[in-house]
C-alpha cells in the first residue's frame, strides 16, 4: 500500500495487488458454473477497496512486473559480460520480496549474488510515488 501526501497532509490511499494474490483470489472463489480469473478479481478488488475501504487507486502489479523483469535481463546481461556491478554469475531474482529478506537475514554469503534491480513492489512505489504524485498534484 503506498500513501501520497502534501504540506497540508492531505493523503491518498493507494493498493496494489500482485497477479499471485489475484490468482489465488480467483482459485479459492471460482465456481465450475462462473469461474473467476485474476481479472475479475482485480476489478472486484478495486470496486471493494474503493468504495468500502475509501481506497483512491487500486492497481496490479503487472506493469510493474514487466519493468523488473528487463531490468533483470539488463543486469543478467551486464553480470554476463562482467561489466556489471555484481560479482557475476549465478545471479538470483526474486519477485518476492520475502525470499529476499530471508536470503538477507538467513544467507549473507548469498548477498553479492541476489540482483541488485528493484522488486515489483519497489517499482510499483515508484510509479506511484512518481506517475500518480504528478499526476493528482502529490509529490
């Protein structure tokens, strides 16, 4: 959940929701008779968490996800080449954020090998932290 806020501190609640968490939505709740997909999840997600929750923006984080993933390759590719920062190959990815911070926590000889590019999550703040802070007038 990212929140955006002025001098006045006026905020605006924002949720993003990641494709496993709607496609596991859509797994528990689908009926053979309508079966659900992660689409329609997301946009009963967004109808719940804007007009119950009073949430202003509800996004997945596909695009978000995309972004990530080349930024992955772009590393990968530099890792490759030995011209990156890291100490090259393997290289490990994550798109959960959990995995990272047990890696961290519990295999800190793994550290100089865990992709140094942003998480989906990450990206997602940023976009909305950047796009959508323009765009209604937050910074």
């Amino acid at each position: 959940m990212s929140v955006l806020s002025d001098e006045k501190d006026e905020r605006v609640a924002i949720v993003s929701f990641a494709p496993q968490s709607l496609a596991s939505l859509a797994a528990v709740y689908s009926c053979s008779e309508d079966p659900l997909t992660p689409r329609k999840v997301l946009h009963r997600m967004r109808e719940f968490c804007t007009e119950i929750l009073g949430f202003a923006y509800v996004f997945d984080t596909t695009f978000a996800r995309q972004l990530a993933l080349e930024e992955h390759v772009k590393e990968f590719a530099e890792r490759r080449r030995g011209t990156g920062e890291g100490l090259g190959l393997p290289m490990l990815a994550s798109a959960c954020p959990g995995w990272i911070c047990y890696a961290e926590k519990t295999h800190s000889e793994m550290l100089p090998f865990i992709a140094r590019t942003k998480s989906p999550q990450q990206v997602m703040g940023a976009l909305v932290k950047k796009w959508i802070g323009e765009k209604i007038g937050k910074k």
